[in-house]
C-alpha cells in the first residue's frame, strides 16, 4: 500500500489535528503550507493526494485560482472549508475544481470515505504513465480521440519551451483551457497567468489596458495604472480574440516581442518585461493579412508553434466522455444523483453538430439536468434544437423527391473522369464543396424553398442548413415559386 500525502493550508492548527488524528492507523504524511503561493510550490516539487485549504486564512488566495492546483497535479481531491459556509462560495468553488465544500469543524465520516478512495488509487508507476493526459482531463480538454491525443502530445512538447503559441479553433474549443495548460506545466508556472480577451474591450481602450497608463494621462487617470502585461511579469499572458486588435495595437504587440519592453500610456519611459505570450483566435489571419488588415511581421512572430484545437463535430467520439464528466460536475453543483445518459439522448447529442462547441454542450446538458426528472438523461430533457437532429435523421417516407434533387452521381463521375484523363486537377475539398452546394440548391428546387421540409429530407438539422446556406450564399428565396 502506498503512503498517502496531504497537504494543508491551515489557519489555526484545527485541520492539522483533525488530519493527524483520523490518520493515526493509516500510512499517512502530512505537509503545511503558509500561503496560496506556496501550496502553488508546493504543488511543483510534490505529487499530493489531497490538499484542504482553509479559506479563514487571509493568504489562501481566491477561490477561482484553485485551478492552478488543478493544472500542476491534476489528480488531486482539493477541499475547500470555512467557518462560515455560503452558498455562492460553494458554487464558486465546485466549478473551479474543488472536490467539496465543506464547514469547519470537518466531519470524520467524509474524511475516512476519501482515505478509502485514496488507498484504491493506481500505484506511483501507473499513475506517473498516465501523468501525461491528466492535466487535461482535471479540467474540460477531455477526450480520447486521436485528434485530442495530438493535442495532449503538442501541449507537453510546448509546455518545455518559453516560445510563443498561437492557439487556433472555433469559439467554444478550450483555446483558454490550453493556454492555462501549458502555462501551469511550464517553468513559468509559479508566475501569474493573466488572460486578456481583446475583442471585449473597447478600442480607445485597448492599449491602457495592456500596457498600463500614468496619472493625469487622460479624464479619470486619477492615479498610475500596471497594465496586464506588468501583472504578467515572470509569467505567461493570453491574448483572446487577437484577430479583433487595431493596426496601432499591433506595432505596438509587436515592439514587446521584439524588444521585451512595454512603454504605458502617457509616460516617456520603458518597462522592461519577461512574458510569455500565448495568443489566440477563431479569425482567419492569412487573409486577414492578404486585405492588409493583420501584419504579417506580428503574425510570423506570434505563430512560431501553432495549436489547432479540432471542433467538436470532428471529434463525436469523445462526446460521450465529455458529456460524463459533465454529469459529475453539475451533480456536485446542482446536488443531484444523475447516474448516466441514455443511448438515445447520446445518439441525439452525437449527431448534433455543435456550431457552440464544447461550450454549447455544457449548457445543454446543465440544461437536461435542469429538466430531468429521474436519474438519467432521456432525450425529452434535451433541448429542442439537439432533439430535432434526432428527428431529422427519421425519412418522411417520400425519398422519390429527395432522389430527383439529387445530381446523376454516374453523370459526375463521368465528367470527372474525363477532367482528370485531360490533365485537369481537382482537389478534394474543392470537389466535395462544388457538390455540396449544387445537392443544396437541387433540393432547395425540389422542395420550393422550404427550408424545413429541405432540411427533413437531406437528414440535415435545420441549423446546419442554414449555415451552410449562408456558407455558399444561397438565398432560399431563389427556389420559391
């Protein structure tokens, strides 16, 4: 049996007690930290098994920086406590990783029922092979699809080296789970983790913000102001929505990676600075670059190793994964016994494509707990839109209409082939999209327009339609006669 590691951030000695007490029988080592900083380094130099974190103490840090612990071991039952118990605290608390919430003074049954789980856990060998993944899976980059595993593999490769990232995915991918990943298991991990989003703050402002303001700079400059690069400062800062800064923010971005200095609004003088900078987008850059409207100097320094997160459609098979863990975590929050999901909720969220992400399917399963009157997830809990996928996918039984919208797949082969024996190139994407889009405009005619009709008989949910309308500019209103 393996020793089991505690460690605790006590304000009065009591948690000690208890812990040293209850653990009388059991191969147990207790460790004490000060602050939230040294749990933090702590963290770094030890592998702990549980950490209790006393929120009287005036340096236990703030609730939402309990994924810090998280991220450096992420196999850690963290519990918070307090004196005084309040509901927005262990609503907080939960969702920022703690195993449970609890008031002080600490219960023994709880504490014998962790030892239990504790002394079941896989042995040190194992665990350091499966050390690999776990910083993921304590947070939402769940998955084991091959196209997540690249993702896992590239974050621990990058998190070795101080060089800048460019996160590239669609809204709603994790691009700020990832950044925080290779931050916290970097050599910069004890430094601060200061996360930007650009696009949410408004332009005239942009700059003070990054970069900081002296007083009297401007109305309301009543005193000097560190911007968030100052706040980094030994650390890591991740800047969101980086597609949405202005021409002048981006001489002035590209200044700070060449030459490692900030100058703030309205001051003469340079602040040296050492940040790593983590970058983020879901805007297209190369032609934003091409219309002049991104540098492409700032661009080539920022991209020196990019992170493509794919969507979630391209990654069905983790959904149920995610989708679990889910459940776990609105179980704690929402104090339910929800067991698991039935197979055909599963089937309807599988075959839902997600425009939302992994975002959009977190409020859709809070939404089902929310619904939900038994302990597993049936698909009348879902929302309409992720129901109606399900729905689509059943044939109305008129498929003779859908046939006659459908291209003469014998006639294109046959231009195809003839294309190809001329010396003529066609790549696949291109092929697939000129085919999508004439099958959308066929059935479109077949159907006179009518979008929901369309959308039944092509087994495409009425939001992928419409997107993929607006994707190849077709107006609906064309087919109506």
């Amino acid at each position: 049996m393996c020793m089991i590691q505690l460690l605790a951030l006590d304000l009065d000695g009591s948690i000690v007690d208890f812990l040293e007490r209850e653990s009388r029988n059991i191969e147990c080592l207790i460790h004490t930290a000060s602050s939230h900083y040294e749990l933090v380094v702590k963290c770094q130099e030890n592998r702990y098994d549980a950490i209790f974190i006393d929120l009287d103490h005036p340096r236990a840090g703030r609730l939402d920086e309990l994924d810090q612990l998280k991220v450096l071991t992420p196999s850690v039952k963290c519990f918070v406590m307090t004196s005084f118990p309040q509901w927005e605290q262990a609503v907080i608390a939960i969702r920022s990783g703690a195993e449970d919430y609890l008031a002080k003074p600490l219960q023994c049954d709880k504490f014998h029922t962790l030892i239990e789980s504790l002394q079941k856990r896989p042995p040190p060998v194992k665990r350091a092979e499966e050390s690999k993944l776990d910083f993921a899976k304590s947070k939402r980059i769940i998955g084991r699809s091959l196209a997540i595993h690249r993702v896992y593999d590239l974050i621990l490769k990058l998190a070795r080296v101080d060089t800048s990232v460019l996160i590239r995915g669609e809204s709603g991918t994790g691009k700020e789970l990832v950044a925080q990943a290779l931050h916290y298991n970097s050599a910069r991990r004890a430094g601060p983790f200061v996360a930007v989003n650009c696009g949410a703050i408004p332009e005239n402002l942009i700059e003070s913000e990054l970069f900081g303001y002296e007083k009297g700079t401007f109305t309301g400059a009543d005193r000097k102001k560190l911007g968030k690069f100052q706040f980094a400062h030994g650390g890591s800062i991740f800047l969101d929505e980086l597609g949405d800064i202005s021409q002048q923010t981006q001489v002035k971005l590209l200044r700070v990676l060449q030459e490692r200095k900030i100058t703030p609004v309205g001051s003469n003088q340079d602040v040296p600075i050492d940040v790593r900078i983590i970058s983020a987008t879901n805007k297209p850059l190369e032609k934003m670059m091409q219309e002049g409207k991104f540098r492409s100097d700032l661009y080539y320094r920022l991209n020196v190793m990019p992170i493509n997160l794919p969507p979630l459609r391209e990654r069905r098979e983790d959904i149920e994964d995610i989708s679990s863990f889910m459940i776990e975590k609105f179980n704690r929050l929402h104090d339910r016994r929800i067991k698991t999901i039935h197979s055909d909720a599963l089937e309807a969220l599988k075959a839902y494509d997600w425009p939302g992400n992994i975002r959009e399917l977190e409020n859709v399963i809070e939404h089902a707990f929310i619904i939900e009157g038994s302990d597993i997830i049936h698909t009348e809990s879902l929302p309409f839109h992720v129901k109606e996928t399900e729905n689509g996918a059943i044939h109305s039984g008129d498929d003779h209409e859908v046939e006659s919208a459908i291209p003469n797949l014998q006639e294109e082969l046959k231009n195809f082939e003839a294309a190809m024996a001329g010396g003529n190139s066609l790549k696949y994407p291109e092929l697939k999209e000129q085919f999508e889009k004439e099958f959308i405009r066929r059935a479109l005619k077949a159907f006179n327009g009518r979008i929901n009709q369309t959308a039944e008989q092509t087994q495409m949910t009425k939001v992928t339609l419409l997107r993929k309308l607006e994707k190849y500019n077709i107006n609906p209103k064309e087919f109506q006669h």
